[in-house]
C-alpha cells in the first residue's frame, strides 16, 4: 500500500472518530447538560496536556530526522572514502590499480542495486557485501610498496580503508529503527489522551466545532504518520540515498 494512502485514510480515520464520538455523546448526553459549563480546571488540564504532548511530539520529529540526516551521512562518508582510495592507487603499477578499481566498482554495484534493497526490506547488510569489502580491504593492505612514492601513498590509503569500514559499520547500525517501543507507547497514549480532551470540553455538534476537533486529530495523525515515515532511515518514504555512490561511481546502479 503507497505511504500516501496510508497517511489519507490515518488522517480520515482520525476525523472519523471524532465526529462518530461527538455525535453519540451527543446523543446519549442528559437533556439538561449545559454544555457551556465547563470546569475552569478542565480547560487548564486540557492547555498543559495540550502543550507538553507538542513537546513530545516535537522532540519525537527531531530525533527521528536527525538519525535520518546521520544515516545520510553514513552513505556519503563511505562512498567518498571508496572514492579516494580508486583515485589514489593511481601510483601502483597497472594491474593492482585496475584490480583494485574493479573490486571497488564491484562493491559499489552491490550496494546500490542489492544491498540497498535489503536494508529496505529486512534492516540489515547482506554478507555479499561484506565479502566484498573485504576483497578491497585485501587489495589495499596485501600490496606490497616498490618504491617511496607508492610506499607514500600506502598509509594514506590505508586510512581511507578504515574510514570507508567505520562508515559500512554504521550504515548496517541505522538501518533498523530508531524508535523504541515503549516511546511508541507513549506517542500513540498521548495522542488518545489529548483527543480526548477534546471531549472533556464538551464540544457540541456544531459545524465550526466539529471542523476543528477533526482538523486537529488530522494533524495528530499526520505527526504521527510522519514520525513513523522517518523511523526507518533506509526503508520509508523520506530515506537516506544512494545518490553519493551513483554520483562517485556512474554506472554503479546499472
């Protein structure tokens, strides 16, 4: 089911619920309700749970997106590192520069067209691409220097090596979700407590009124939905991209 479907019927089942509440409890209400006379400390409770659920809601946002902008980082540190070392091995000899080029562009591919899939799907790195990683790891240290010029250029290649490792490292790390279940709890409690204030209010059947309550449960939903969306910073909607390796490596993706 398309995420945008999803986000439509969260956001019509939420108004829903409002006006089918608001019209039982309108219903099944006593003749002589006033629904004018609302507790002074209802209202107060009502603004404070109001407020610190935005609260939540807000640093729920904020977490999420910046797991996700890390995530995104992750993939543009390891496709850069990739990308220095098949620029740097230019001062070996022929046949380890191509090797090792190769293995990179091997890598890279499975990356971007299987791996990439598989953190979508299941939240882990495959094994292939552990292989293969290691293949360049080996292409890189095993060599053995001729000269002082390549013997130079050695270290430092090393050290794109490792910084490439700990980026594939934490790639696999954020592919899960970054939301515990407990804050889900808390999150979708909240949620039900605050719309259900609006009920303590006693809201009447009136267009204006309904219209609101509905708005505002629709934008709840919407929150919610959007925290969910960013939960998954490889598998959902707003994801982190392959476009680093597709534009360091061209042809990578094909």
């Amino acid at each position: 089911m398309p995420e945008w479907l999803v986000l439509t019927l969260a956001m019509l089942a939420a108004c829903v619920v409002v006006v089918v509440i608001t019209f039982v409890r309108h219903r099944t209400a006593a003749d002589d309700e006033d629904p004018s006379e609302t507790p002074d400390v209802i209202e107060y409770m009502t603004m404070w749970i109001g407020v610190v659920y935005a609260i939540v809601l807000g640093l729920a946002i904020a977490g999420v997106w910046e797991a996700r902008s890390a995530a995104q980082d992750h993939v543009q540190a390891e496709a850069t590192a990739l990308h220095e070392i098949s620029e740097r091995v230019r001062v070996y000899p022929a046949d380890v520069r191509d090797r090792i080029r190769d293995d990179i562009q091997t890598y890279v591919s499975h990356v971007v067209t299987t791996e990439w899939d598989t953190m979508a799907d299941k939240s882990e790195v495959t094994e292939r691409g552990g292989e293969l990683f290691e293949r360049v790891r080996q292409d890189v240290t095993d060599y053995q220097p001729k000269s002082d010029f390549e013997a130079q250029a050695y270290q430092p290649l090393l050290d794109q090596v490792t910084m490439a490792s700990q980026a594939r490292i934490a790639r696999a790390e954020s592919t899960g979700q970054t939301m515990p279940g407990v804050v889900w709890f808390g999150l979708i409690a909240g949620a039900v407590v605050t719309i259900g204030m609006i009920f303590a209010l006693q809201i009447r059947r009136t267009t204006r009124e309904l219209v609101l309550a509905g708005l505002f449960s629709a934008l709840i939903a919407f929150l919610l939905f959007l925290i969910w969306d960013f939960d998954s910073p490889y598998g959902r909607g707003v994801t982190a991209s392959a476009d680093p390796f597709l534009s360091l490596f061209p042809g990578a993706g094909d």
